[in-house]
C-alpha cells in the first residue's frame, strides 16, 4: 500500500516536505524529457517544458490541498491553458499528461507510486520506440506535381505511376501562379525506392519540365 508523506493530520506542510516532492517532480520531468528526445526531434523549449511540468502541477496540487473551490478554479485554468495551445502530435500530448500525472502523484505527497510509475511507463516507451512496433512495413512518399492549366491531369502520369510504384492516390488539387498552373499532391509507395530518379525524369516529360517534389510525409503531426 502506497503512503504520503503529506499525511500528518495537518493541513499545512513543512519546508522539508516542499522541497523533497519539488526535487522527486524534477528528477522525474527530467526522466520523461529524456525518453521523449530519443527517437524523436524536439525542441528545447518543449524538453524544458517537460523537465518542469511535474513541480508546477504538483505546486498547485499542494496549493488546493482538499479546497473544493480552488479545485474547480484550476481545472479552468487547465482547461484554457490547453485550448489555446498550439496542436501537438500524439507523442507531445501524451508526454504532457504522462508529467502531469506525476506532478498530481508528487503534489498529494505519493513519491514512491511517482517513481515506480515513472520508471514503468518510461520503460515501456523506450521498448516501443526502439523496436519497429505500429510502423508501416511499406513507406509511403508524397509527391508533388506542377502542371499548367490546359494539362488533362486524370490520366496522364497512370502509366508512369504504374511502372514505379505499387499504388499512388491523388489527395489535393490545387490551383497556383493565379491560377494558371495547378499543384497535385499524391500519396505513392515506391515500387523500389532507387528509381525515384527515373519516376521523376518521366513525370519531367509530362509536366513541361516544371517543379516535381518526391519526399517522405511529415512527421510528428499525427492526430489522437
């Protein structure tokens, strides 16, 4: 059964309390920062955040401490603060509540649940993003296409398309130069990724010579 240190009878709390559930917040966002940047692109900003999530939710739980009131005031404050967030990838969101949950465990005194939870959690994430667990066995490329105006483009690259790649969809059409040139943007997969050259000579013959992009999608922008 897991104890707080917090449990004393009263509602106020000592120094040394403060300062050791501050202290075990902060080894642990620096824990969660850790596993977040391998594998992973980051920002510092981001890492920093991370690293001092936990002492900053567990501050405000300490400030509540049982208040009803106060309760409800800071899950508002909660709530407009992730409303006007900038929109994060799945990985980013869950970090967030992973050091939230810690701050929350830390802030009613729990630190020994903090850290085996922690270190459990920690331990599956580096597991699964050091094996190839949930990726695509098939990489995917998108590709993009300038066109003029006055070019058929429903059929025109399919035999191309059918010679390098192993499928390929049109997902956006879009107008640019004011109109008089077109932008298509296809998810293809690659039927060997060391023809890509040739893919895109051929698609040069087509289109006039104008600009062709073959790149790998963005990363890190998944939606939950």
């Amino acid at each position: 059964m897991f104890t707080s240190i917090l449990t004393d009878g009263s509602s106020a709390f000592s120094i040394w309390q403060v300062v050791i559930c501050t202290l075990v917040s902060v080894v642990l966002g620096l824990i969660v920062a850790c596993v977040y940047m391998y594998k992973s692109s980051y920002t510092k900003n981001f890492v920093i955040t991370l690293v001092l999530l936990p002492a900053l939710v567990q501050i405000v739980i300490m400030l509540v401490n049982g208040n009803l009131g106060t309760s409800v005031a800071v899950l508002g404050a909660f709530s407009l603060v992730r409303f006007r967030s900038i929109p994060g990838s799945s990985k980013e969101i869950s970090s967030i509540f992973f050091t939230m949950a810690i701050g929350l465990a830390t802030g009613m005194g729990y630190i020994t649940y903090a850290v085996i939870f922690t270190a459990m959690i920690s331990i599956i994430l580096l597991l699964l993003n050091g094996t190839r667990f949930g990726e695509k066995k098939e990489k995917g490329h998108q590709l993009k296409i300038t066109i003029p105006d006055n070019l058929d483009y429903t059929e025109i690259f399919d035999d191309v398309f059918k010679e390098y790649t192993l499928s390929h969809q049109l997902v956006r059409v879009k107008t640019t130069n004011l109109g008089s040139m077109f932008e298509l943007t296809y998810d293809i997969i690659l039927k060997e990724e060391e023809k890509q050259k040739k893919m895109i000579d051929s698609i040069r013959c087509r289109n006039g010579n104008l600009t062709v992009i073959c790149a790998r999608p963005q990363a890190g922008v998944e939606e939950l």
